[in-house]
C-alpha cells in the first residue's frame, strides 16, 4: 500500500508539473501575441521603420513574426510609393490651378476693359457683332474661372502641411506680380492702388503658389468691397498690410469675412471662400493673417515668421 501511495504521489506531482509547464508556455504564447497585436499597432500608426520583435523563444512564433515583417515592409514599399505619387499628383493639380487661374485673371480684366471702350462707340452692326462675341467670351470665361476655383479648393482640401514644399521668394516681387494680374479689375472698379514697399528685397521662406493666391484673393476681397481706394504696405519685416475704405462693412462684418462661405449683399460675384481659402493657406505656412475695421478702413494684415 506504501509504494502504490507513493506512486499516486509521483503521478500527481508529475501532471502538475506538466500542467504548470503548459500554463507558463501558454503565458509566454500569449505574451507573444500581444506583443505582435501592439507593435503592428504601433507601426501602422507611426509609420516607422522598426520591424516586429517578440520575447518568445518559440520557433513557431518566431517564423509568424518574420512572416508578419515580410509583409510589412511590402506595405511600407506601397505606401511610400503612394505618398510620392499623391504628393505628385497635388502639386501638378496646385500648378495647373495657379497657371490657368493667372492668365484667365488678366483676360478677364481686359474684357471688361474692351466692353467699356466699345460702351463709348457708336452703335454700329460691327460694334453689335463684337458686343455679342464680347459676351460669349465672358460667359465662357466665368465658367472657366469657376472650374478653376473648384480646382484650387480640392487641391486645397488634399493638401496636408507635410505637403508644403517651400523655397524664397522675393516678397516685393510677388506683390507687384499680383497687383498687375488684377490691374484691369481693379481699373473697372476705379480703383487705383497706392503701393508702398521698401527699397530693399524682402525675403521669406514661402509656397511660391500659396503665396501670390492669397495676396490676390485679399485684393479681390477690396474690389468686392472697396469704396474706390486700395492701400497696400510691405514693411521689411515682411508684413504686408492692404486698407481701403468700406462703407458697406462693419466691424461684425469684417470679423467673419474669413469664414468660410460667408458673404456680405454688397460683394459682387462672392462666393464667401477668397478669404478663407487665403486663411487656410497662410496658416499652413505658419502665417497668421487678420482683419480689421475701424473708422469705416478695413484693413488685412498678413505675416509670416
């Protein structure tokens, strides 16, 4: 009976050994799990370059972790070609905007400008047949400027600010270059700007796309609302300030002009978007961009550290 009692013990002490092997093994399986769970986590989200490790000696979870690495560096490879494409693809969206937006801008001013000489011609059948082309080609060009806005603001919309590539550009350069695209607009809406820049060039590290659409969605913002003057100022810190009259603002006005789709009864053709698509972009580049009224003046402020 001793060496059967004995026995019964050697077997119990035997399966609880095996039992308590089995449950640490499972504790180590189970640890490797989470380790692999968390760490592909961690990759996805950080988009790193570190691969899986896990504690666990076994073979089988090792060779599921190799597995695993393989098929992350295939997506990391897709994912990185993605990025460059897409990264291709919003800024040849971005120049196409900026290159058709800047010549359909000065066409349209010139159009006006041919409508208002023809106004002071007698009327004539010729004069007639050019008013009716005159106007078929503003009605084309509208819709070609809309088309071009739409554009911009999805290229808007799908740009990230890891995306903003930057280089210097000439800041006095850029504004004259804004001011004369709008030249036309702003002589059919009788205003004639007062410009005051430094001798010296202003320098700053910018988007050489974002930068003259802002300058030029705060100038059309003054033929919007401007009671016929247009002050613009570049100091040689780089701010840049624009003011002109606006009797048709208030100060309540002139607070939400940024925001998006707001617009005032007295702006013509607004799409309440110009401002805070020049919001947007500024703030992407680290600007900051503000508007004030006081004394019937709105004034627009623009700088860049």
């Amino acid at each position: 009976m001793g060496s059967i009692s004995w026995l019964m013990w050697g077997v119990v002490v035997c399966l609880a050994c095996i039992v308590a092997a089995l449950s640490v093994k499972v504790c180590l399986l189970r640890k490797a799990a989470v380790e692999l769970r968390e760490g592909i986590g961690r990759i996805l989200e950080t988009e790193t370059n570190t691969l899986l490790t896990i504690s666990s000696h076994d073979g089988e979870m090792k060779r599921l972790a190799a597995v695993l690495n393989v098929e992350l560096r295939k997506l990391r490879g897709q994912r990185q070609r993605y990025g460059q494409g897409d990264l291709k693809l919003k800024e040849a969206v971005a120049n196409i905007s900026h290159d058709i937006r800047t010549p359909l801008t000065a066409l349209c001013g010139y159009l006006d400008l041919t409508k208002q000489q023809l106004a002071q011609m007698p009327v004539q059948e010729d004069t007639e047949t050019l008013r009716r082309y005159l106007g078929i080609m503003e009605n084309r060009t509208e819709v070609l400027t809309q088309l071009t806005e739409e554009l911009f603001r999805y290229t808007v919309v799908m740009y990230e600010i890891s995306d903003v590539i930057y280089e210097e550009v000439i800041l006095n350069h850029l504004l004259e270059e804004s001011i004369s695209i709008y030249y036309g607009a702003l002589k059919e809406n009788k205003i004639t700007p007062v410009i005051n820049m430094p001798e010296k060039l202003v320098k700053s590290k910018l988007n050489k796309y974002f930068l003259p659409r802002i300058i030029g969605n705060i100038i059309g913002n003054a033929i919007k609302y401007s009671d016929g003057d247009l002050h613009i100022t570049l100091s040689e810190r780089g701010e840049m300030i624009f003011s002109n009259h606006a009797s048709g603002l208030d100060e309540v006005q002139a607070e939400k002009l940024f925001d998006r789709f707001y617009t005032v009864h007295t702006g013509r053709k607004s799409t309440g978007l110009g401002l805070s698509i020049a919001k947007q972009l500024t703030e992407q580049m680290g600007g900051a961009i503000d508007a004030g009224y006081r004394d019937g003046i709105l004034s627009i402020s623009l700088f860049f550290q």
